[in-house]
C-alpha cells in the first residue's frame, strides 16, 4: 500500500479560499516544531509529543515531497502563514491509515480545514488500497468527537490510560481517549462476525455498536 504521488492526492483536497495544502519540506520542519504546541497545547506529553522532535521528522516522516515512508505530515497554509498541520501514518500489512494529529491555528479555527484534509485523505486512501481508517481523540474538548461524527465515523469506544496529557499546571496523568474509524473497504470485502463466536458481553456491545 503506497503512497499516492503528491501530485494526484493534493488536487484531491478541497480547501476553502485562500488556503494551500503542501507536504511537509525540510525547511518548515522548525516552524511546525514551534507552531504546533501553541495550537495544540495538549501534544506536550503522549504519544503526538513526537511532533514536537526535529528528529521525528528527519528519520520517519515523508519531506521534500517523497514518500517513501510510512509517516506524512501535510501543512496548510494561508498565503505565506503556516496555519495548520495534519499528519497520518500508513499501516501496510492492514491496509489501514492512522489519523495521527490535527492542529489548526485558532485564528483559523472553525473554517472547515480539518473536515476538508480528512475527506480528501478518505479519497486518497481508498486510490492507494486503504480499506480502514481511524484516529484516537481526547476527551477534554468535544470539537474532534463532533467533527469525526459529523464526517461519517463510527465512535467505537474507549481506550482507558492509553495515552498521557497535562491535566493541570504540573499535573500528567494517563487518560482515557476516544476510538472513531471508518470503513473503507466496500461491505462485500468484509467479513461480519458470528455472534455465536461471541461472550455475552461481546455480544451485547457489539450489538450496541453495530445495530444494523
């Protein structure tokens, strides 16, 4: 599962007026180091502090317009202002994508730029053979709960302590986050399960969670 060539995946992402999309060169790695815990304050502990490392990017994410690794960092840009950061991470032996970060500059906050990169990277992963696409969301603000329902993801529970973030001034403590993901792959491609395979309890949450 490779890559789209940037060339065919960026024309797939509708950004309103005024704003670009571009992948992440070599020389902007500083100013998104810098600009992203401003944006999103609660990257400075977990598992996204890794966008916060100069290093992260050099070893693991796609620069420069290649994309030979598994990692993506797109920025978006508003004439010549760095004003949000989108990043992804491919899984290739299941076919899936991991929406990894979102950060928008807040001046630039409730424009639709998150909802216009997730709906165009849905159409550029299903052309390079994704079938399955899901991210891990805080629970402290609901604006990334309520845009992933409003884009069509399911919400399909919890991960209890999974990551860690900054609760109050000096204060880290593991905290529960929230699993969304959408199907890619058509219907006829995927296997239900038996519900006689299942405990009691399976049963009864997957019901819940798949009640069609």
């Amino acid at each position: 599962m490779n890559w789209l060539p940037w060339s065919e995946a960026l024309p797939l992402i509708d950004l309103p007026p005024g704003y670009t999309v571009r992948t992440l060169q070599r020389e902007h790695i500083g100013a998104v180091v810098h600009a992203v815990p401003r944006w999103y304050p609660d990257v400075t502990f977990g598992v996204n502090s890794v966008f916060l490392r100069e290093d992260f990017y050099l070893d693991r994410v796609c620069l420069d317009g290649a994309t030979d690794k598994d990692l993506i960092t797109l920025t978006v840009w508003h004439g010549d202002e760095l004003v949000g950061v989108w990043g992804s991470e491919r899984e290739v032996d299941s076919l899936a994508l991991w929406g990894r970060i979102v950060a928008i500059a807040p001046d630039h906050a409730g424009k639709g730029l998150t909802r216009a990169i997730n709906q165009g990277m849905e159409e550029v992963g299903r052309r390079m053979g994704a079938a399955f696409i899901y991210a891990l969301v805080t629970l402290r603000h609901r604006f990334m709960q309520q845009g992933l329902e409003s884009g069509g993801y399911r919400l399909l529970g919890f991960f209890p302590g999974y990551d860690r973030e900054l609760v109050a001034p000096g204060v880290v403590k593991r905290v529960y986050q929230a699993v969304y993901a959408k199907l890619l792959a058509p219907e006829d491609k995927v296997l239900r399960p038996d519900p006689k395979n299942m405990s009691p309890a399976a049963r009864r949450l997957y019901a819940l969670l798949f009640p069609d």
